[in-house]
C-alpha cells in the first residue's frame, strides 16, 4: 500500500502540450486575409521570445495568472510583434490558440497514468497558473472523468509558488499535504509545493508528442501494476 494518497498536476508541459504555434499562426493570419510562409511565421515568434523577455511592467507580470483580465492583458502585451506581421493576429491568437482546447494534445502516457491513478484509488488534482477554463480541453480528451479536483490560479486570485494554492487542492481533496505529490515542470513554481507540505517531483523537458515520463508517477506512489506500467 502506498503512503501516497493524492497526486496534484501541473497541467502546460507536464499532462498537456500545446499543437505547433507556427503553422497554427500561418492558418490564423490566413483567416484575417493575409497569406503567411512558415518560415516567417517561425520568424515571427522569435520576435514575439524578446520582446516577452524584455517585458519590465511588473504589475502586468504579477497578475498574469491571478485573473482572466490580467491573463489576457499579459499575453496581448507578450503576442505585441504579431500584429505588426498582420493587424488582429495577436488576438485571433489569444483566442483561438492560446485559451483553446482545440490547441491541447495529451502526451502519450497521460491517459494510462491517469487511469492507474483512478484505478489504484488515488486521488488527482490538476493545479495550474493559467487564466482561462483548461477544463475543456480534458473533456475534449475525455480525461475530465479521472480528476478530482481542479485548482486554476485565475479562479483563487493567487498563483503557483505559492503555498496556499497546494492547500487548498489538498483541502478540496480531503487529503494531507504530507501524502500529497506535487508534479510539474517548472522547479520554481511547481517545488512551491514543499512549502505547503506536499512531496513535488518536478520532471526533465520532453518534445511535444513524446512519452512524458509520467510512469514516474506511478512508481514515486508505489504502483506496479504491469497492466498500468506496461502501456505507458
């Protein structure tokens, strides 16, 4: 029997990857009625990287996962260049691309690992800095049935590190931080966890549609089934 009772979720990077940005910008630019080559698409998004890195505004930075309004101010700032390259791009990609379920894609062992959660009795929690309903894209998936609880910054005002967001997914759970497992990507935002009490497993970059490494998971919190590990 595990000592684990509940595993929380990083939701960006670690259960869901985004779809390639660049032709997804080509098709977006095409929609406002300007053709676009991928290349320049690719161009354009190293443009988008320094001018997000040379954002100072730091009100704008602190509040981009605490609400919906703020989420969207931040990232209308960050996706600036492209409406440079067409005029209305940065929304139409905001919109469509940015706060879309359609862009969401599983990594290959989310669901398994998922299901031998469910199967083994433990709970799961998704919490996330984002500022739009990432619900939609687990139903859209059909993943929305094995998680328990959902913690999203946007609807709680405050944001991963720190520690009162892993509170409250291991309240809303009724479980003890202490037999809580915090996973994510992100080793600043996601070990906030430890503050809070949780155990938090932070996990090395994968490419988008390779295995994630989640069988991890399984093993931290003492699953061995071979029918779990073994289609992951």
């Amino acid at each position: 029997m595990t000592w684990f009772q509940a595993v929380l979720f990083d939701n960006g990077d670690t259960l869901f990857h985004k779809a390639d940005r660049a032709p997804a910008t080509v098709e977006l630019a095409s929609q406002l009625g300007c053709q676009l080559d991928l290349e320049r698409a690719r161009e354009a998004w190293l443009e988008v990287k320094a001018h997000k890195h040379a954002i100072s505004d730091e009100p704008l930075i602190f509040g981009r996962n605490r609400s919906s309004d703020g989420h969207r101010r931040y990232y209308s700032e960050c996706y600036a260049p492209l409406d440079e390259l067409v005029p209305g791009l940065a929304e139409s990609f905001y919109e469509q691309f940015k706060t879309s379920p359609v862009s969401m894609i599983p990594y290959p062992d989310t669901a398994p690992t998922l299901a031998a959660l469910r199967e083994a009795g433990i709970s799961v929690g998704i919490v996330s800095n984002t500022g739009w309903n990432i619900r939609e894209g687990y139903e859209r998936a059909g993943l929305d049935t094995y998680i328990d609880t959902w913690v999203l910054s946007f609807e709680h005002g405050i944001a991963k590190p720190e520690a009162e967001i892993f509170a409250i997914a291991c309240a809303q759970l009724a479980v003890d931080p202490a037999q809580t497992v915090m996973v994510g990507n992100n080793g600043y935002a996601d070990s906030g966890a430890v503050a809070a009490g949780c155990t938090s497993l932070v996990l090395p970059k994968a490419r988008p549609g390779q295995r994630r490494g989640l069988d991890a998971v399984l093993r931290l919190v003492g699953i061995e089934q071979p029918s779990a590990v073994g289609v992951l």
